[in-house]
C-alpha cells in the first residue's frame, strides 16, 4: 500500500526539522513493515498532504514567518514525485489543505495570520490565490488565543459548506461553498465552549455528525449536522486524556475508521491514541480503550483504506509506529508492525 510522509526538512524558530522532504513508502499489509520507496527533497516542511484528482498530490508548505506555499506534484510509477506548481498561500504557519473535487479547488489554511487562501487546480497546476479570507477573534487563554488561529478546513459530504476549525477564537466558522467563485463569502460562526480551542473535525460517513477535537481542552465534541442551514449543533463531549493526566492536554488528529464504527483521537502530550466505538443509531462516543504511539509528539496518524492499519506520525521521536485494527470492529487488536525511522513526521496520507 503506497502512502506518503510529509516532514519538517529546515530548521525554524518553532521546531526541531530533522525530515528529508515528502516520504514515498510501501505498507505491507501482512506484516506492517514500512519500506522506503523514494524522497522527495522539494517537498519542503511539508505540514498537510491531501490527495488530487487521478496521480496529484498537494501538499502544504509551511515556511514559518514568511507565507507558506500549496504545492502540486505528480506520483510517477515507481513512487517518485515531481513537483508541477506552486503557489503562495498569502499566510504564515501554513498548516493545512483541502481538495475540493466537485469545484476542482485547494483551499489551504495558514494558522498565524488565520487566513484561508482558495487556488484553481487546472491541467494538475495550481494557480495564485483568487480569494482568501482572513479570521478575526480571541479566547480566555492569553497565550494561545490572544488572536485567531485558524487550523483546519473541512468539506461537508454534500459539498455546500466549508468547515474551518479556529483554535484561537474558539469557533467553527462556515462558508456557503455556493458563492465561492463570488470571492470567499464572509463566514458566520459557531461558538464552541470557551477556552477548548478546536483543532481539527471529521464526518461521521453515514450520519449527520461531525466529530471536533480541542487542542487546549483535550475534549471531543460530538455535533449534530443540518445540512440546509449549514449547522452544527452541540450533542455531547467528552475527555479525550486520563481522568487523572496532569499535563497540558494537546489534542492533535481525528480520524474516523472505514467501517465507521470507531473514531481515534491522538494526544501530543500524553503520546497516546485513544479509541471511542460510534453508536450506529446516533454517533454517539463511548470510551473503548487507549494505547501509547511508542514515541514522542504523534502529531498526526492515518488508517489505511482497507481499515487494517494505523500509522501514528511521532513527531518528536522521528518515527512511524504501525499498530493492527480488525477491519470489521475497527478497534485495535494489539499488533503492532516495526518501527519506521523518519524525521520530524508531521502528516501521514494514504495514496
């Protein structure tokens, strides 16, 4: 299974760059075992990776205080990447992207400035941003909120809304994706509780839910979804850390598993994976089990197509962990498959 690795390659004011680039690798599905394919040194600190239509892959890069970049390359045959565009995502701490297939548009995130950038993929080429959006805001946390901080953009499963997750003013803010070719429509905001800082959100497949990990908090937050209106509506939240962890709680990835029969959330500080089973009725979370990633800071992790395996992306540590899921219950079986070494890992994408 071919999947890549996106890795901080040069040194910054915030952290430690020990990666080589982008990162081709093949997963074997028996065994785990993770093997190297080909690097990609132009795929620089390359924060999110997102798939494009047929072999493009996109990838954010950040470039710390100075604008970030959305970059487009082609996946050859033996796994190598050449890059074909790239183009400046007008914000710093770029941090995210997501592909629009519907409207053939990337819209990337850049965290510090919280601004949103829209670019055309046309031809498997990106073009300069022809709209963006620049989040306003503030929370309770002087440190982290002192300003907006936009993290994440997510498409709804109808393709009518734009979800973007802001950690520093603790709201989700919504784009009709109606009137994105009018310029990005100025957003309206959901509120989340004060102080949680939401991070990342992710659908549930088959029910209108959406699932939303605060980075501050460490609470997940389960949301009913309207679609008409574009709303999110408060069900339930709970803890995704230790009742008794006296860290600073660092949420990080949500990820759903294909048989939509469980959610995992990692934890950067407690270097744990937890696991919640979805009620198939509601979506509804109940806590199944947690399990520690084998290393340092797993900023992100990704479940392969076929729901066998997860891959947790330890920054920190420099390293991939492989561990086991049985692709019908989509809980952990506790296999776990070799380490993989690598460099600062910070995203992990299936092909």
């Amino acid at each position: 299974m071919l999947f890549f690795i996106g890795t901080y390659s040069e040194k910054g004011p915030y952290f430690e760059a020990n990666g080589p680039g982008i990162v081709s690798c093949e997963l074997n599905p028996g065994s785990g075992e993770i093997k190297l394919l080909k690097t990609c040194h132009e795929g620089v600190n390359s924060t999110y990776l997102a798939k494009g239509p047929g072999n493009i892959l996109l990838s954010a890069s950040d470039q710390y205080f100075s604008p970030g970049n959305v970059e487009s390359f082609s996946i050859e045959n033996d796994g190598s990447l050449n890059k074909l565009s790239s183009e400046s995502c007008l914000g710093t701490a770029t941090c995210h992207l997501t592909f629009d297939s519907e409207r053939k548009l990337v819209y990337a995130i850049s965290y510090m400035s919280a601004q949103l950038s829209v670019h055309q993929l046309e031809n498997d080429k990106l073009s300069a941003s022809f709209s963006s959006f620049t989040y306003q805001g503030s929370g309770p946390n002087q440190e982290r909120q002192e300003s907006a901080h936009a993290h994440q953009s997510v498409i709804s499963p109808d393709y009518k809304w734009l979800y973007v997750c802001d950690l520093g003013s603790d709201k989700i803010w919504v784009h009709d994706l109606s009137k994105i070719f009018d310029g990005v429509p100025g957003p309206f905001g959901i509120q989340t509780p004060t102080g949680y800082g939401p991070r990342h959100l992710v659908f549930h497949p088959e029910l209108p839910v959406v699932y939303v990990i605060c980075e501050l908090s460490g609470m997940a937050l389960t949301y009913r979804y309207e679609s008409r209106p574009g709303l999110l509506e408060l069900q339930s939240e709970i803890y995704s850390l230790p009742a008794d962890f006296e860290g600073t709680p660092s949420g990080a990835a949500i990820k759903m598993h294909p048989s939509a029969r469980t959610l995992y959330i990692s934890n950067r500080q407690h270097n744990s994976i937890s696991v919640y089973e979805c009620d198939p009725a509601n979506g509804d979370l109940s806590f199944h089990s947690r399990f520690s990633t084998r290393g340092k800071e797993p900023r992100d992790f990704s479940i392969d197509h076929g729901g066998h395996w997860l891959l947790a992306a330890n920054q920190d540590s420099n390293d991939i962990r492989t561990f086991h899921i049985n692709a019908d219950t989509g809980l952990p079986s506790g296999k776990e498959g070799p380490v993989f070494d690598c460099g600062s890992p910070v995203c992990v994408l299936f092909n």
